[in-house]
C-alpha cells in the first residue's frame, strides 16, 4: 500500500488504552489512506505506550505522536495538533474521539464534502437530521442538543450541532485562523473554532452520523466543560459584533 497520504486524523487522549489500538487499526483499515496524530496528555495507564509500540512495529510511516506532560486541556491539545499538521503539509486535518463515539467509517464521508464538494470545512453532525445519539443518558442527550440551540439562538450562527468533534477542515481554514487568539479550552474551543470559520467567511457543512457513547473507558465530560461553553457564547457574540477577524484567502 502507498502509506502517502493528503488527510491526518489528530486523536486526543487521555486514558484510553482500552481503546487505543482498536481506533488506530480502525482508521488505517480504510480503503483510503489516513494519517494519525495522537496527542496525550500524560495519560498514566499507559496509552502512550500503545501508540509507540505500534509506531515501532507496524506503522511507522503514518502514527505519530505527541506527548504532552499533563491535562493541558482539549482546546490546547488540537491547537498543537493543527500547528504541527499544517508544518507537516497536509491538506485535510481532522479531529476525532478515540473512543469509538465518532465512527472511523465517516471519514471518508467528512473527506468528500471537502476535497470533492468544495466545502471547507465539514462537520459531523448529530442533530443535523433529527436527534442521531446511542446510549447516551437523556438527560446529556438534552444538555447537549439545547446546548447547541442555545448557541443559534444567541450568536445567529445556523450550525445545527456546535458543539460536535467530529470534523474535516481544509488547510486553508486552519492556516487563516489565528489559532493563538481561540480562547476556549472545553467544548467551548468546538463552539468557537466553528464560529470563527463561519465569521471569516468559510463554507461548511454538516454530514450527518451517528453519534454512539463510549464503548469502554470513562467519560471525560463534566459540568465545567459545558459552563465554559454555555458563558463563553456571549463572549463570542461580543466578538462577532467587534473583533476584526482574518480576510478570506484566495482559493
């Protein structure tokens, strides 16, 4: 196989050995070649070592890792990844769970609204055609979906599921962003990094999946996480009245 490759996935973790190796084989059995950026957060149990063993013995060419000394946070954790895919000169960067909750068989589908239907960035939606979520409690089904509507209702931004991590975006949109100034570090970071795009003047879709709680391994979500993103909104109003935000570049 030609392990060369336009497209990198960038995982985040923190613990999830349980899930490690079986999301990694998941990508790279796909009939289109991704590339993996792991960034962990100083995970004691051990998932950096996961990855490191398959960089060394199987898949040297298309894992990488980063390893960060603590939880440093979601937000800070893609801005690394996005710095170094953009110096690595890929095309298409993504972000994605590790924990199966974001199917690895729709990335093909985020990579053609893309590279093949001219959207720049793409996004894989839960609500975008109902209410798409397994085996999450109600109540976190709620929180999340008013969550998102609060987010319409508050900035006019029209993204059915703001809150999603599921994503493609072209170089373009990353290399235009001034990734130094996204404030948010929770989920927050999700809500803003969309809102920016959408204020530069960046087109997007919505794809929609099937969004499936965890399989193994804990939930690192928490009402903190949420606070931020459900005060942050305002301040993302604020700015989308005043802040000068970067020009549209040239195709």
């Amino acid at each position: 196989m030609n392990n060369q490759s336009d497209s990198i996935v960038i995982i985040p973790t923190y613990n999830e050995i349980e899930n490690m190796e079986k999301i990694i084989r998941a990508v790279f059995s796909l009939q289109k070649c991704f590339h993996i950026l792991v960034i962990d957060d100083g995970s004691p149990d051990g998932t950096a070592g996961v990855v490191k063993h398959l960089m060394d013995s199987e898949f040297s060419d298309r894992l990488f890792l980063i390893e960060r000394s603590g939880k440093l946070g979601l937000g800070t954790a893609y801005i690394t990844g996005f710095k170094w895919s953009l110096e690595h000169g890929y095309d298409y960067i993504f972000e994605m769970d590790a924990d199966f909750s974001h199917d690895p068989n729709d990335l093909p589908r985020l990579y053609h609204a893309c590279a093949d239907e001219g959207y720049d960035v793409a996004i894989g939606s839960r609500y975008v055609s109902g209410v798409n979520v397994v085996n999450w409690p109600i109540g976190r089904v709620l929180m999340s979906y008013f969550a998102s509507k609060y987010v319409r209702l508050v900035t006019g931004f029209k993204v059915h599921d703001t809150t999603a991590g599921f994503k493609c975006y072209k170089r373009r949109v990353l290399s235009t962003m001034e990734l130094d100034k996204i404030r948010f570090k929770g989920y927050g970071f999700q809500i803003e990094m969309k809102f920016t795009a959408y204020k530069i003047g960046f087109r997007i879709k919505e794809v929609p999946v099937i969004f499936v709680n965890r399989r193994e391994g804990v939930s690192k979500m928490s009402g903190g996480i949420f606070g931020e993103a459900f005060f942050g909104v305002m301040r993302l109003r604020w700015d989308g009245w005043f802040r000068k935000y970067p020009a549209m570049p040239a195709e």
